[in-house]
C-alpha cells in the first residue's frame, strides 16, 4: 500500500488528476489531451509479486 501511495502523491504533485482505492489498492491517472482523439491504457502491476498473463495477450 506504500507504493500506491507513493505513486498517488507522485501523480498529485504533477498535476496529474488521478483516483484512489481501485480494487482496494489501485490507482487510476488520468491525462487528457486538449482535443478528442483515440485513447491509450497502461495497465501496470505494482505488488512485485511472479504472476502469469491470463487474457492470452503479450
């Protein structure tokens, strides 16, 4: 939980508007263009723990 906390304060100290508590200890930033236009996701994992992809996708 240190390191959502961490990243959340990171994101807040640059502007970035963010959202907190996402299945319990996620965090979801968001960083909006200045007109519509396609979006991109980063899915990232952060508890450092071996885990294996499940969707079938790299």
């Amino acid at each position: 939980m240190r390191t959502a906390a961490l990243v959340a304060q990171t994101l807040g100290n640059l502007g970035i508007e963010h959202q907190t508590g996402v299945g319990r200890t996620g965090i979801v930033g968001h960083i909006r263009g200045r007109k519509a236009a396609p979006m991109l996701l980063i899915r990232a994992d952060m508890d450092a723990l071996p885990m294996q992809e499940q969707t079938g996708l790299p």
